[in-house]
C-alpha cells in the first residue's frame, strides 16, 4: 500500500484499490455467498420460496454421501486430477528447465512462442482437434500401426486416457510458466559449481535446482489442479459415459436436471476440495501465499 501511496498519490491509490475491492466483492465474494445460500435451501418451486418449508438444510451435502455413484465420480476426479497435476508436471519441468538455465537469447524467445502460438486457438477448437487426434481411426492409431508399435487400433476415447491426455495438454503453460519464473532467477554458477564437484544429473536436480523452484512448482500444481478438477469441457469432448468428471454432475444438476440448490451443493464440495489441495501444497512445498504470488 505504502509502496502505490508513493507511487501514485492518494488520488490514483484510492482509485486502484477501490477498484480492486469492487471487483473481489462483486465477482468473487457475492457469487459464493449467493452459492451457500443456494445450496443450504431445498429446492422448491417458486410459490414456496420464502415460505414455512424455505428453511437452512444439509440435506443437500448429504446427497452425495448417500450417492454411491456420484461420490464415485467425485473420488475419481480427485485422483484423475492429481494424476493429470502430477503428469504434466513432469513433461513441463524439462520444458522450463532447458528455457531457464540451457536456452538463450533467439532460441529461448523461439521456444516459448512455440508453447504459446497453439494457444491462441480457443479451447474448445484445441479438444476437437485431440479428438481426431486421439479417435479409432486417427492419425495417432494409423502413425502407430504404422511403425509397427500396435496390431490394432486403442479406443483411447473409451476410458480416461483422452480425458487426461487432453487436460494435461490444455494446461501445459499453467505449469511451465511458474517453473520457469522460479528456475530462471537460479544462479547458474551453483549448477557449475555442483557439476566440478561431481555431483551426478540426478543430484543437482534433487538438491539445488528443485528446492529453488518450490514456489514455482507449488504454484503450477494447484493451477494444474484446480483447472483439472473444474473442467467441463475437456470431459465432455474426449470422455465416454464410464469416465464422467463431477463437473458434469454439477453441470447435470444445474442445465438438466433444474435443481440449482443441489448444483450448488456440489459445486461448493468441489470449491472445498480446492481449498483444501491449496493449503496442502503450502505445507508440503513449505511455502506461503507471498511465494506463490511471485
């Protein structure tokens, strides 16, 4: 604050920060209160509503206790989102660490705007074309047969696989970006230093770069998470009716099924469930919000 007073004056501060608290207010902090209200009120018709039956209720929460299939696809999702966090992980540290510390000037620009040009296709345009990619009779099945890796076509549109495969490319940059603002203010002299002792690849990784990067890594995770938890679309393009995601199930509750307090409910869950992997990523990178806000 001291720092925007000196920099600006009092007249722009108030202006910026008046601005800033207007937009948390409104498009953060009323959307949630107005979701807990939704999801702690019976879903009643409109005649009823502020009515004798209009009363606060858990009964909304417990649906998904007493739901085996809906808590199994909420347990699925939680893990199939740690896995895709967990995946792209370890195709985007490579990816950061050669254009932090190995590529330089031309090559590194060159670099990330190959990362970033597929990216200006919308989202939706991108799955579609994972979906080909990734159908029966697609370029990947036909490459692989091809080259005499596989007899037969893989249904990867089936199962999980296409979900994951899509999300963790649909979230690559959310990952690469924080590793590589945490990697490139490493001093390279303790990698060199690290090498004239001996230390093995492996090692250097393990005990200087990776204990370095910890922000930027506790930051891509819970990115990567929390977009993966809340997907919708990357499911409902390259998933089957066996692998749902429990946005769907919100969705469901909300655009089909007309009850918005039981959508609500969920979807609120879900918001906890972030919450929850956010702190415990704090605490397993030991790293606190300063850090992540870097």
């Amino acid at each position: 604050m001291s720092v925007l007073l000196q920099r600006y004056g009092w007249a722009l501060t108030s202006i910026i920060v008046g601005l800033t608290v207007l937009w948390v207010v409104v498009l953060v902090v009323l959307p949630q209160i107005t979701m807990i209200d939704y999801s702690l009120r019976p879903n009643l018709p409109l005649p009823q509503r502020d009515g004798p039956n209009d009363v606060l209720t858990w009964a909304n929460y417990t649906t998904l206790a007493g739901n085996e299939i809906h808590r199994t696809i909420f347990v699925k999702t939680i893990w199939a989102s740690a896995l895709v966090t967990f995946l792209t992980f370890l195709v985007c540290y490579p990816i950061a660490y050669h254009l932090a510390q190995v590529a330089t000037g031309p090559r590194a620009a060159l670099l990330v705007l190959l990362l970033i040009i597929p990216f200006w296709i919308n989202e939706i345009l991108r799955t579609f074309a994972w979906w080909i990619i990734l159908a029966y009779s697609g370029p990947l099945n036909i490459a692989l047969m091809a080259l005499g890796f596989i007899d037969e076509p893989i249904r990867y549109l089936s199962g999980n696989s296409g979900v994951i495969i899509g999300m963790v490319y649909a979230y690559i940059l959310f990952m690469v970006f924080p590793l590589y603002n945490a990697m490139e203010s490493l001093d390279r002299n303790q990698i060199e230093a690290a090498r004239d002792l001996g230390a093995p690849v492996w090692r250097i990784h393990w005990r200087i770069i990776a204990p370095h990067a910890k922000p930027g890594i506790a930051t891509g995770c819970i990115m990567t998470f929390m977009l993966a938890a809340g997907s919708y679309a990357v499911p409902a393009l390259l998933g089957s009716p066996g692998s749902r995601w429990f946005t769907e199930i919100i969705y469901n509750w909300f655009f089909e099924g007309g009850n918005w307090n039981q959508g609500a409910a969920y979807a609120f869950i879900l918001l906890i469930l972030c919450i929850v992997f956010i702190f415990a990523m704090m605490r397993v990178f030991r790293v606190g919000l300063g850090d992540i806000a870097k």
